[in-house]
C-alpha cells in the first residue's frame, strides 16, 4: 500500500476519534446543566411534602395517584384541545404565507417577508402578550372599534376566556410553523409542478398530489414545533385566561409557587413524557412521510 492511502487509512480512523473530541465539550455542559436537574425532579417526585414546603424523601407514588384524579382532568383536557387548536389554526394561517413565500413571490422580496415573519422575535413574548390585554379587555381597541361603529351595544367579553388564550397561543406560534413549511416548499422541484401540469393535472390537483405531500416533512416538522410549547404554555393561558382557564403549564407553576416541590415534579416528569411519546410519533410520521416523498 502506497504512502498516501496509508495515509488516507489513518485518516479514516481518527474522524471518529476526532468527533468524540469535538463532543466531549457539550457533554461536559449538557450531563451536569441537564441530567443533574432532572435527576433531582425525578427523586423529588417521588417524595412527599411536608410541613412549611419541606421535602420529605419518603419514595411514595402518592404524587402520580395524586395526578390522574378527575380534579385535574378538566386541566389537562384543556390543555389539549387549546393545543391541538392552536396547531391546526397556526397549519391554516400559516400555509397559505410559507407557499407565497416560497413559489409566488418575486426573490427580491423573500428576504423582507421572512424578516416580517420574525420581526415579532424581536420583542420579548410577555410584552406582545401585554399588548394582546390591551387588544381585548373591555375597554380595549376592538371592542373601542366595534362600538364606535355601532356594530355592537355592550363590550364583548373577550379577555380571560379560552379564545383570547387560544388567539395568543396562534400568534406567539406562528413564525414556528411558517419557517419548516417555507423550508420544506423552498425545496421542491419546481419541475414535478410543471410536469404534473404537462400531464393535465390543473393547479388544485398539482397542489394535492405533489405539493402538499412533498411539503408534509415541513408540516409535521411545524406542528411539533407548535404543539409541544403549546402542552407546557403557561404565561399565555396566565395573562389572557385568568384563573378560569388554567393549563397544565399553569398547574405545574402553582403547585412549585405553594411549595409542593413533590406534585409539581411528579406532573413536570409527566408532561415530559407526553412529549417524548409524541416526539416519537412525529418522528415516524416524518420517516414515512420522508419515503413516500
């Protein structure tokens, strides 16, 4: 063998070496920063709280029974539908602006629209959801408008309801959906569109066979990214739900504030699991839909 493919050997067997290298730096981040935490929530789920907050470490199961009790499934169901609505909402709105985007409007201006599209990144999340409370209490810019125009009599009750959550979930989601479907649309060959037209497909069928089922990775990419931040919102359902429309996000967050370390841990690991299962899902979803494509 001659001195360079030695050489082109050696340099095969170290790459692996090498990448162990290059990651022991974020594991030595990651293992302390991220697994020291949830190893200490998954111990303390398993205690029990006791007098003034303190923690007694009596590994019962006495939280996850706590967890599934009918009290807290009105909390969890709610949290669901109000998660899988801001999904298919954020799916809706959200299409319509990556296609345009991404296959109609003209290269100049793709840069502007995506720069409009995370514009709203740009200002902290609890002040945009500040400004919704302004939006939608009684004495508020729509309900000021609807009546100066005297489409209504009495202010409507939008504030601290299940909609005015839902309506700030979708707008702090949006960019979240809209990014994976304009990537996944960026990518498609705008030859499968002409030659599905060639073969007499017209625009609406071009759409169903070969857009959208080339585009599906993006959306299923988007709906996790939407869904799962859904599952655990907690400022949100907080500021524009009020007390009646509480969350799991929000139960988790009053049950650390009141001192039960135990039962918040025992929902937090809970939730985290949820999420795993779900990922999972979206995973396989995503391979298969990766094949077909």
């Amino acid at each position: 063998m001659s001195s360079p493919q030695r050489q082109g050997v050696a340099g095969t067997r170290l790459r692996p070496r090498a990448a162990e290298l290059l990651l022991g730096p974020a594991m030595l981040w990651l293992i302390p920063l991220f697994l020291g935490p949830l190893i200490v929530v998954v111990i303390v789920s398993f205690a029990a709280r006791g007098a003034y907050g303190k923690v007694v470490y009596d590994f019962t199961l006495r939280n996850y029974l706590r967890a599934v009790d009918p009290l807290y499934l009105h909390a969890y169901w709610r949290t669901v539908w109000i998660a899988v609505s801001t999904t298919l909402l954020c799916c809706i709105v959200s299409y319509p602006v990556a296609y345009y985007i991404a296959l109609r409007a003209h290269p100049a201006r793709k840069r502007i629209l995506l720069i409009l599209t995370v514009i709203p990144f740009w200002t902290s999340f609890l002040i945009r959801t500040f400004a919704w409370i302004l939006l939608l209490r009684s004495e508020g810019v729509i309900n000021s408008f609807l009546m100066s125009a005297h489409l209504i009599s009495n202010p409507l009750r939008l504030l601290y309801t299940d909609v005015a959550v839902l309506i700030g979930q979708v707008y702090g989601e949006l960019p979240f959906m809209i990014l994976p479907i304009y990537v996944a649309l960026e990518r498609l060959d705008r030859r499968l569109l002409e030659a599905a037209q060639d073969l007499g497909a017209n625009r609406f069928w071009t759409f169903f066979k070969v857009t959208l089922p080339l585009s599906a990775p993006g959306l299923i990419a988007g709906s996790v990214l939407v869904f799962i931040p859904s599952l655990g919102a907690f400022i949100t359902p907080d500021l524009l739900g009020g007390a009646k429309s509480i969350m799991i996000g929000n139960l988790i967050q009053n049950q650390f504030t009141q001192l039960n370390n135990p039962f918040g841990s025992a929902l937090s690991l809970l939730l985290m699991l949820s999420v795993l299962l779900l990922l999972a899902i979206a995973l396989r979803a995503g391979l298969k839909s990766g094949d077909l494509a």
